[in-house]
C-alpha cells in the first residue's frame, strides 16, 4: 500500500511538471490556434479538478479523492504528451517514438480509469451491488493498454485525439499475436467501454438504488451525463473528420462541461459527507474547495486574455492586459467567494452581531431564568424561528418545568436541538421549532452550537453562583442555630446549676450550719449526720449527670464505642450497639468523637420520645478514610402525627455539616426510621490504639456504681461514746 504522501508527491510532480511544459509551449513557444488542442483543455477542463484533487489528498483518507487527483493527473500528462508531439512532429520518425508513444497511451489509461472510478465509487466509496463492483474493477484493465498495442499491432496506434493518420511500424509486435489487434482496438484503445462501465453503474446507483444512494449520487449523475454528452459529441466530430469551426465548438462544450465535475465533488461535500468528511468539517471543507476552485479559474480568467492574443501583442502588451483583467475581476473573485461563504456559513457579519448581542444579554442576567430568558429572545431573533425554548435538567436526567426560558408560542416538535454540555455534565437542552420563512441551513445550525457553547458556561456560573449562594444562606443559618443551641445549651446548664446543684449546696451548708450549732449544744443525733451524708451524695449525683450530659468522661477515656454503649444500659427499649474491629480499636479526632457521639444520643432520643419502636440498632464502621454511623428503628417513621423529630434532625444536620459530612435520613410511613451519618477522616484519624479494659481512673458507668464511689469519697463520721454522750443524756431527760 503506497502511503498517501507518497501519491501527493509523485502526483503533485506529475501533473505541475506536464501542466507547466503545457501552459510554457502552448502560451509562449508554440501558440496552437486549435482550441481543442491548445491550453483550453488542460487550463479549463482538467486544472480545477487536478486543483480540488490534491487538496483533497492533504484533507481527507478517501479513496474517492485519491481517484480524483490520479485521473486528473493522467490528463495533464496526456495533454503534456499531446503538446509534445503536435510541436514536434518529427518525432513520429525517430527509433525511440513507440517506446515514448506507450506513455501517451498509459497517461490516458490512467485519466480514464481514475475518471471512471471517481464518477463510479461517489461520493464514499461504497458500492451497493456486486455487479456494479465487478464492472468497475474491470476498469482496471485498461492499464495493460501500452503492452497490448505494442505486443499485438504491427504499426503503432496513435491517440486519436492527435488528428494524425501516420503509419509508424511496431518494431516490438508478435506476429503471431496480431489476430488479437482489432480485439484490443475496440475493447482497450478506445474508452468507449470503460467510460460506459462507469456511467452505467453511475447511473443505476442514482436512478434504481436506494433512497439514501439515489439522493447521495443524482447531482454528480447529471454533471457527468453532461460531460459525457459533450465528449461522445466531440468524439464523433473527430471521426466524421470535421475541423475548424465545428470540431472548435465541441472541444469547448466538452472542456466547458468539465468544470460541472468540481462543481459536483463540493456539493458532494457540503451536503452528504462526500470523502468521507464528518459533518462537523463540511462547512469548513467545502469553503477551502470552493476557495482552491474559485482562485483556479480566477488565474485562468486573468491570464486567458494574454493568452488567446498572444502572437499579436508585444510582451509588454500582454502584461498590462494581465494586469488589467486581474484588477477587473477582483471584485468578481470577492464577490464569488463571499456568496459561497454566505450559502455555506450563512450571513457571518449577522452571525457575529448575534452573538455579541447575546453576550452582552448574558452578561447582564444575574438570575438563571432571566439568563434563560435572554438566551432564548436571543436565539429567537437571530435564527427567526418560530419559537425557541430552553430547559435545564434535573438532578435525574430529566427537564424541569422551572426555571425555563420559552420565546414564542412553543407548537408542535422541535425540529432542531442542541445540548448545553459542559465537561460530563449535561446542563440543558436548547430547542428550535420551525424556522418563520424557509428551513435552516447549515450555517445556521453551526450558529446554534457556538451559541450553545457560549450559553453553556453562562448557565453553569449562575447555577454555581445561586448554588454557593444557597450553600451561604444555609451555612449562615446553620451557624446561627449553632450559635442559638449553645446559648440555650449554657442557659440550660445555668437553670440546673442555680434551680438545683445550688440551691442544694445552700441547703446543704444551712443544714450543716444548724447541725454544727446543735453539735454545740449536744443536741446532735448521728441520724441527723445521716442525712446531711445522703444529701451530699445525691448533690453529687447531679452532679455528675450535669457533667455527663456536657460531655460524657467515658467518651474521653474510653472512646466512642464505649461512650455509645454506656448508653444502651439505660435506653428504655432493647437497643445493640455493632461496630466493626476498626471503629473499636482506633480513637478519632476529638471533634469527630463528639459530632458521631451527640448524632447518636440525638437519634436515640427521637426514638425514645415519638418513634413508639420496640427496639433500635446502632451500627458503627470504618470504610476507607470514612466514619459510617447508622442508626434504625422499627417505629413508626416521620409520617406518624406528632413525630417531633425535625428539630433533632436539624441539630444533627448542622453538627454533621460543621464537619464535612452527609447525613441521610430514611423514613418510611410505619416502617422505623434509618439515619445515616458518613464523616470523613482524613486528619482526623490518630493512630490505632489498644483499648484497655480498666483504665487507672475509675469510671462509674451505672448508678449503684455511683453511689458506691460516694460512699468511698464520704466515709461515715467516727463519733465515739463520749462525742455522743451528751446527746444520749439529753434524750433520756426528754423522755422523762
């Protein structure tokens, strides 16, 4: 397989080489008065498709264009070869001529079988039939055309394109081979059976194929049907022999015809993808052809002139009327060029206005659907459609009825859509109902897409910018029930210290006041002491559940398990604490400890209070560089009336939040209640930890465990007999 660089090179030496000796001998050396043989054929008939040929070898990997560029090569060579026999006649009779002959008719083979190929395989290649396939791979024979003639004729065959009748003798024919010479005259020298073969399986795939093939092929089936009929008319005029005038007006009918086969390949390209071309690259594609096309014959414009009157002008002449008729038809090139660009890309000074309008619509939006409002006034009135609308997506996937921005009474289907993409997230869709007068053309879709790209990034900074806004407003107001839960908290903790530990201090030091008074005057009773004992101890017990409701000494010591499962000793329903081995042997940050610890005293309390469940499960585990805390119950979930729990829902959300985590809740009507709490721990992990069983401080978990620390903290005061005497002696009097 040759690579495609090395047929650009060769074909590109080729052809600029013949066409260079062409337009040098034919314009400047040897003017040829006769049009068919002169430089009308190689300028105008074969230069815009040898042209738009090797564009096309540097554009796309299509075979089609590779037969495109090798059949105008051919051409060119062809007419370089013509050019070189008609100016020198007298090589018909040196030695070497039926050795150079065999390159004239190979140039012509190759024109043919790369002509017939294109017009056969357009626009992709891909033939439908077999039998269309076996016909156009017969073409291929055509290349043994030099060693045919040479091994069957006795005198060389020469082109009849040459207009010579010269019998030149076949010093290289095999005698016994010549039976086979009229065989080959009519089935290879002349292409009537190639170029038949072509337009026949041209003309099937356009007329008898498919819908799709008969739409793909038609408009190059007419162009080539016109050329064809313009060549079958000057190859008759060559037989019946007819010159000048005639034979003139057939050659540029033919040479004329040619320019419809370019013309073919670019609509070809612009509306089915011909050469394989995406259709994201048609527009730009088609305007480089139509520029590389347009630019040929503006050249061949300008310097026809000079040309044609060549032998009556005086050099100087020759190139003011260049210069002249390249200025006059400069405006005609602009012209020309701006109508392809305008069909292809519509109006881009409009286009350009749009978008700058809508820009600056855009940037005045601050609310998204104010932002997709303009964006669809904008659309609206740049493209005159109908209507427009324009819908965000939802979190599933689907389009949400709020906010959208509609232009237009919405009738009917969309008939054009385009999605706001922004990285792998899909944003919205922009929809376009009916265009008001004709149909939209490529152009114009091309527009929707900048637009939707320049839509896009609009639309996802308002949703970040209203989505940060929210994140503010919700953390502000997080903060602020924070800030309100630690105030009542310490208000909390103010009314229990004045309403109770200190009112019990106070009566505690009148009591002992009253009994160091009656100790003074012996009326003390060791009961009396008793009492004063069981009032400490049960200040100390408020005590402590006042400082275990602050912040348990367990979960400090011990951990969060531990702290959570001192918990489930005095829950009123059966509760099972699980945690898995990493959650049991690692100790968290501190902060992570408290938020896991206090979401489940919260949860657990909901459940107490209104969930009416007959058991709870708390589930406690490490995944990763994540702290999952999971805790269900078989209540009567949120549905239930009066399940007052959206408040501890909220503290739980605003601890889990302070932290970075998420919180789920999964409430089923009458099927319990489920609170998930994912923390991460990236830096709030220490390292893994054997727990004790006992630690080197006592902790009093349960309440009998704290009446016997009260008991060893306040030991029974030793009173002896002579201590209490008095008191004994004063109680026998009073009964007395």
């Amino acid at each position: 397989m040759i690579p495609r660089k090395a047929w650009f090179v060769t074909l590109g030496v080729l052809g600029i080489g013949s066409l260079s000796y062409v337009f040098v001998v034919q314009g400047f050396v040897s003017p040829d008065p006769d049009p068919g043989a002169g430089l009308g054929w190689p300028l105008v008939g074969v230069l815009p498709l040898y042209a738009l040929g090797m564009w096309l070898l540097t554009a796309t990997s299509s075979r089609v264009a590779l037969y495109v560029a090798l059949g105008a090569t051919g051409a060119l060579v062809g007419s370089a070869f013509e050019t070189l026999v008609r100016t020198h006649p007298d090589l018909l009779t040196t030695p070497g001529y039926p050795y150079l002959n065999t390159v004239g008719i190979t140039a012509d083979a190759v024109a043919t079988v790369g002509l017939v190929l294109m017009i056969g395989a357009f626009p992709d290649g891909v033939i439908e039939r077999q039998w269309q396939r076996v016909a156009l791979g017969t073409v291929w024979v055509c290349l043994l055309v030099a060693p045919l003639t040479l091994l069957t004729t006795p005198h060389v065959v020469l082109p009849q394109y040459l207009g010579l009748s010269a019998e030149i003798d076949n010093p290289v024919v095999v005698p016994w081979l010549e039976w086979g010479a009229p065989l080959v005259d009519d089935l290879v020298v002349h292409p009537w059976l190639p170029a038949s073969l072509g337009v026949l399986v041209l003309v099937s795939r356009a007329f008898t194929g498919d819908a799709r093939t008969r739409a793909r092929v038609r408009v190059m089936a007419c162009s080539v049907l016109v050329w064809m009929g313009s060549w079958v008319l000057w190859m008759i005029t060559l037989e019946l022999g007819l010159r000048d005038t005639p034979l003139g007006v057939a050659a540029g009918l033919m040479t004329l015809s040619m320019l419809a086969v370019p013309v073919a390949l670019i609509h070809g390209i612009l509306r089915y993808g011909a050469f394989d071309v995406a259709d994201a690259d048609r527009a730009r594609l088609v305007v480089r052809s139509s520029t590389t096309f347009i630019a040929v014959l503006y050249g061949i414009a300008v310097a026809a002139p000079a040309l044609l009157l060549f032998d009556r002008l005086e050099p100087v002449s020759a190139v003011l009327l260049t210069a002249l008729a390249a200025v006059a038809l400069l405006p005609l090139r602009g012209w020309l060029q701006r109508a392809v660009t305008r069909a292809v890309l519509g109006d881009r000074e409009h286009h350009v206005a749009l978008l700058g309008e809508l820009g600056a619509r855009l940037e005045q939006a601050m609310e998204l659907d104010d932002v997709l409002a303009r964006l669809a006034e904008g659309v609206r009135g740049g493209l005159d459609a109908s209507w427009v609308r324009v819908q965000v997506l939802g979190a599933d996937g689907q389009a949400v009825t709020s906010p959208a921005g509609i232009a237009g009474d919405v009738v009917g289907d969309a008939v054009a859509t385009q999605d706001l993409i922004r990285g792998d997230e899909h944003l919205g869709r922009l929809e376009l109902g009916p265009r008001r007068r004709g149909e939209y053309d490529v152009a114009e879709l091309a527009l929707l897409q900048t637009v939707a790209r320049q839509a896009t990034t609009t639309v996802a900074n308002v949703r970040l910018t209203a989505r940060l806004n929210e994140q503010l407003d919700e953390l502000s107001a997080s903060r602020m029930r924070l800030i309100t839960a630690q105030d009542e908290e310490r208000r909390r903790i103010e009314r229990n210290l004045h309403d109770g530990i200190q009112q019990s201090v106070v009566a505690l030091i009148a009591n002992l006041g009253r009994a160091r008074q009656r100790l003074q005057r012996d009326e003390l009773r060791p009961l009396e002491l008793v009492e004063l004992q069981d009032q400490a101890r049960e200040m100390l017990t408020d005590l402590r559940e006042l400082a275990r409701g602050i912040h348990p000494q367990v979960l400090s010591d011990r951990g969060l398990v531990a702290a959570v499962e001192s918990r489930s000793s005095r829950f009123p329903v059966p509760l099972a604490v699980i945690a898995d081995e990493r959650a049991r042997a690692t100790r968290f940050a501190p902060d992570i400890e408290a938020v896991a610890f206090y979401t489940v005293r919260e949860a657990l309390a909901n459940v107490a209070k209104h969930s009416g469940a007959s058991c709870a499960r708390v589930s406690l585990s490490v995944d990763g560089d994540r702290l999952q805390v999971e805790v269900v119950d078989d209540g009567s979930g949120f549905s239930s009336g009066g399940r007052g729990s959206a408040g501890g829902l909220t503290n739980i959300r605003d601890r889990v939040a302070a932290v970075s985590g998420e919180l789920v809740v999964d409430a089923a009507p009458g099927g319990g209640t489920r609170i998930v709490v994912d923390l991460p721990l990236s830096g709030a992990m220490s390292e893994s930890v054997s727990v004790p069983s006992t630690v080197e401080r006592p902790v009093a978990t349960d309440t009998d465990d704290l009446d016997a620390a009260a008991d060893a903290a306040i030991p029974e005061p030793a009173l002896s007999t002579d201590t209490l005497a008095p008191v004994h002696r004063a109680e026998e009097a009073a009964r007395a």
